[in-house]
C-alpha cells in the first residue's frame, strides 16, 4: 500500500504536461475492445436460437417461390 501512495505522491511532482498517459490509454482501449469484441460475440451466437430456424424458413420460401416460378 505504501508504494501505491508512492507512487502518487511521485507522479504529482511530474508536471501535467510531461505526465505519459499512452499506456494506460492503449490498456483501457484494449479492455473496451476486447468487451465489444465479446458482446457481438454473445449476441450473434448465443442470444439468438431462433437463427437455424429462421433460415430454414427463408430456403423454404425460396424453394417455393422458386417451385410456382417453374410451373409458370
């Protein structure tokens, strides 16, 4: 915990204009891809069940449209 307040107390002497925030950015814009990454992820695969189902129904309309458009 001491070196945490060290820590601190350091970076308070460095001036704002010389402080390097590029690694905390380039960690937290990682974190932010890596959680939209998951969600598309969990919603494209996971939360939808009825997906099979659904394309079986549109081949099936196809396969009848494509039936009557034969017989005419």
């Amino acid at each position: 915990m001491k070196s945490l307040f060290r820590f601190f107390s350091q970076r308070s002497e460095v001036p704002i204009e010389t402080r390097d925030y590029g690694k905390l950015y380039f960690i937290l814009s990682a974190f932010l891809f890596v959680g939209t990454m998951w969600a598309v992820i969990d919603e494209m695969s996971t939360r939808r069940p009825w997906k099979e189902y659904e394309s079986q129904f549109f081949n099936l309309s196809r396969q009848k449209w494509e039936e009557k458009l034969q017989e005419a």
